[in-house]
C-alpha cells in the first residue's frame, strides 16, 4: 500500500471506528449501538449544521452579486445531504467520506478564490478534536499528518498566489467574520459534547462502582461507606441507630424449581419492594447473594423490630409471576442496635447471629438481638 492509499484509508477510519460500526459480518449485533450512539447523532447534527452554513453562503454570494462562488455551495448542500442519508443507514465509512471531500474541497475553492483572510480554512481545524479522540497514534498520525500537510500547503499556496477572484473589502471582512463565528460555535459544541460524555462515562463508573447491578441498591461496599457516614451523623445528633440483616428463604430452591433467572427476578422485585418500605433516611443494600441490610438512623431496636415485621410481612404477601407460575417467597431477619463504642462490623455481627435464630427458629421470623 502506498503512502498517499494509507493516508486515505486511515481517513476513512477514524472518528470512534466508522468501519467498525458500520460492521464488517463479524459481530455486527454488538457493534450495532455503537452506530446509533451519541457520538453519531452528534455527526447528524453538524452535518445539518454544515448544511445550513452553505446555505449562508450561498445567500450571501448571491446578494454581493458572485455567482461563481455561489453556486458551489449547492454542491456542498447536496454531499452534506448524501452524508446525513448515509448516516441514517449506518453506512459511516462512505458518509464521512462526502463529509471529508466536501470540507477539503470547499476550503480550498474558498481560500484560493478569495484568499487566506476569507477564513475558509478554520474548517479544516475542526477534524482535529474527531481524530484525536478516534483512537490510538497508529489511527490518528495520518490523518493528523495529511491535514498538517493540507492545511501549511494551503496557506503556501495562497500567499504565493493570492486571491484569485478578490471581493471588496467590506464584504471580506464580513464573511471572515460569519466563518470565525461558525468555527467558534462549532468548537464550542464539539468541547461541550466530549466533556458531557467524560462527566456521563465517569457517573456511569461511579454507579457500576456503589450499586448493585441486579436490584440497582447499594453494594456492599457502598453501604459500608455510607454507614461511617450514617455512624458519625447519629452519634453527633445523640441518636439510635439499628440494623436489619435479612435473608430470603430456601433462595436456593427457587433456583432450583424455577431457575436463576427466576430467582434473579425474585431480588430484583425485593429491592424495588425494599425500597419502597423504607424511610427517607434509611439505606438499603444488597448484603451479598440474597442477604440485604438495612441501616435505620433515628431508630431504636423496638423500632427497628416494626420495620423488620412489616418488611417480613411485605415479603410473605408479595410473589412473583414467572412464565406461568407464582412464585411464593419469605424472608428472615435479624435485628441489632449498635452500642455507644461499637463499630458497624460488630453490629452487623450480632444482627447476623439474630438472623441465624430465625433460619433455626423455622424462618419467616424476625429475632433481636441481644
């Protein structure tokens, strides 16, 4: 493959793998959202956008009276529009091939025409953000190099030459100034739109990192976090604080009759049913497996043993339709209320030993702990 083949294929390449999402038959179900992401809608936007600028252009041309520099734009209203169809069809490698030959040939026609002052090559500069973010060195040099080369080649070649179809200087100006604008919005957009992403990608991170995927509570780690927290809140205010350590019976019967995604339908219905019994302040976790623990700030052990009844009787009045049967399930309990020098560990500890009474007792009970 020769340089100028590399180049242009790594073109076609970059921005988030187009080939890649358009699919090459292999795994083309799981590349197909990719298609359909955020970063493509973006691309669907600013072809729009880029659509509606020639428009501009092609208004403003016309009224300054040259036709020769108008007329073009039609062209590029028309690549701009195959590109968005494009788009649609998931055919990204051809779209950003129009995107590509329409923003390097018009900010050459541009810029030779009416000169470097024109601004018509600020829009070779918005591929920069696109290739950077496309992937690693070996995607981007190319790119980055060819329109490096492109644009100083431009500028070369203006200078030398200078304008080959010069406007007055009012009209130059005005058009230096709508193309700066339109560069800045653009710009603008692009930074605003990758740095929304980092914040999504980093909530999404911090989420997969406190919650628990199946039942969407917190994870265990998460609830211990926020437990130090809950510990230091109730001690400053002089407050209780009690647990309840619960476990769904015979879990893995369910499993066993019904089938896990069965049983993974049974605790993701009890966290949703977990959540909605509990007050305000309390938290609620997936424990592990299908144990969960609840923190009760401001509440002492009789309160705590309320709570814990009417989770436990929520639970026995509640099923679950699954495929054609119901599912029937109960739960045991375990309750403690943490002592003035205790840390949460121990006070879990002695929940658990609670809960342990219930299992011994004929479970669907809940016990306190000493």
């Amino acid at each position: 493959m020769s340089a100028s083949q590399e180049t242009t294929q790594s073109i076609l390449d970059v921005t988030h793998g187009a080939r890649r999402a358009e699919g090459d038959g292999v795994g083309r179900g799981d590349l197909r959202p990719r298609a359909h992401g955020a970063f493509w809608i973006m691309v669907r936007r600013v072809v729009v956008l880029a659509a509606c600028v020639d428009f501009a252009f092609l208004v403003f041309f016309l009224a300054i009276q040259e036709t020769r520099q108008a007329w073009p734009n039609l062209i590029s209203i028309a690549l701009y529009a195959g590109a968005y169809v494009l788009l649609t069809k998931r055919k990204n490698v051809l779209a950003l091939s129009l995107i590509w030959a329409e923003v390097i040939g018009h900010a050459a026609l541009g810029t030779l025409f009416l000169g470097w002052n024109s601004g018509f090559h600020y829009y070779l500069l918005m591929f920069i953000p696109a290739i950077v973010v496309s992937g690693g060195w070996r995607v981007t040099i190319f790119p980055l190099l060819f329109l490096f080369a492109f644009y100083t080649g431009l500028h070369a070649v203006s200078d030398a030459m200078g304008a080959l179809a010069p406007i007055g200087r009012a009209e130059l100006w005005t058009l230096n100034a709508f193309n700066v604008a339109i560069f800045f919005a653009m710009a603008s957009y692009t930074a605003r739109f990758y740095s929304e992403n980092v914040r999504k990608s980093e909530r999404k991170l911090r989420r997969s990192a406190t919650t628990d995927a199946l039942t969407g509570l917190a994870n265990r780690g998460h609830c211990l976090d926020l437990a130090k927290q809950c510990i230091a809140q109730v001690r400053r205010r002089g407050e209780s604080l009690s647990l309840i350590l619960a476990d769904i019976d015979h879990f893995k019967q369910i499993n066993d009759r019904f089938g896990h995604e069965a049983g993974d339908q049974v605790l993701r219905q009890a966290g949703d049913m977990f959540g909605g019994l509990c007050g305000d302040r309390d938290i609620v976790a997936r424990w592990g497996g299908e144990e969960f623990l609840f923190l009760l700030p401001g509440r002492d052990a009789h309160a705590a043993r309320q709570q814990a009844e009417r989770i436990r009787a929520a639970c026995e009045a509640a099923g679950v339709e699954w495929l054609e049967a119901g599912i029937r399930f109960t739960l045991s309990a375990g309750v403690s209320t943490l002592a003035p020098a205790e840390d949460i560990n121990a006070a879990i500890g002695r929940a658990d030993k609670a809960l342990y009474r219930s299992k011994y007792a004929g479970r669907n009970l809940v016990s306190v702990a000493d």
